[in-house]
C-alpha cells in the first residue's frame, strides 16, 4: 500500500467529483475537503491554490494546504488531506491543524493511518512542529490513526455543530514531530 499526497489538479477532476457524489450519497462529513461540500470543482481548485498562499480567505479562515492521497500502483484517489497552517481560536479549540476523510469505497483498509503519516511529514516541511488533530469521540477509526502516529490525549470539548444540529464531543490530541 503505497500512497502520495499530491496537490488537487484536472488530472484528477472525475475522481475529485466521484468522491464529492459518494460523500452526498452516504451522507458522510467532508473532513479534510476545504469547501468542497459547497463548490463545484472548478471553483474548489481555485480556492485550494488561493488558500495554500493565504490568498482570498473567508473570514475566520487560515491558510491551509489541501491534498488529495493516491494509491500509487493505481492513480487511485483513496482520500483527502487539509492542513492548516496556523491555529486560529476556532482551530485551536476544535478543528486542529489536520482535517482528513478516506473515500467510501477505501475505508477499512489502513489507508487513515498511512495518510496521516504522510500528512505529519508535510507538517514538519511547513516548519509545524507540535500538530494539534481532533476527532469525534464516537470516531474510534480516527482515534486509532491519531494513537498510531503518536498522538498525546489533551482533552475532550463540547462542540455544537450549527450545520447540522448536532452538539458533539471531540478529542484533541497532540503530535510532537
């Protein structure tokens, strides 16, 4: 199982929109996706080169690399990766410095702990040496990956997601790199 995290590109457009209808169609959360919930792709690989330079944010919103993760032996999209370069309150207290999601058709199969792995080492690249991932503390998938890779439990925190309703617990963990 090797995987690469790659910026997104039109080289992976229908792969980009497949994972997009799956999401919809399994009413899965976009962990990780930036704004592609919202966007159609177009406007979505736009705004991902707009915020890896800190370009056109939204308010309340820090620059952030997003990645899509490829099998290699295939040129398979198997997930997506976010890492947001700085902590704002908001980050800080919920989201942490890493969103990610593993396509629906791909979970099960490792590929969270290989991607976070892979996430870490472009953190450290961007000179983000204590990286701070939360999940829900329902997520016991998400929990493994972060134990995996060394993450150090801090704390739970109530969170009300406003979208949808729901008021959630979320573990933060921390990874020294």
């Amino acid at each position: 199982m090797e995987l690469k995290l790659v910026l997104p590109s039109k080289k992976y457009f229908a792969q980009i929109e497949k994972y997009k209808k799956d999401f919809f169609a399994y009413g899965s959360s976009f962990d990780g996706t930036g704004s592609l919930k919202s966007n159609d792709v177009d406007r979505w690989l736009k705004e991902c080169e707009d915020h890896r330079h800190g370009k056109n944010l939204p308010k309340g919103y820090v620059p952030a690399t997003q990645y899509i993760c490829i099998r290699k032996s295939d040129d398979k999209l198997v997930g997506m990766l976010q890492i947001r370069h700085t902590l704002n309150d908001f980050l800080l207290n919920y989201g942490g410095h890493i969103g990610d999601s593993i396509a629906v058709d791909e979970r099960r199969k490792g590929y969270g702990t290989l991607m976070l792995k892979l996430g870490l080492e472009k953190c450290k690249k961007l000179g983000i040496n204590r990286v701070l991932v939360t999940c829900l503390d329902t997520n016991v998938a998400s929990r493994k990956c972060i134990l995996a890779n060394g993450g150090k439990f801090e704390d739970k925190r109530r969170f009300v997601d406003k979208e949808n309703g729901k008021d959630d617990t979320l573990e933060r963990y921390w990874i020294e790199l």
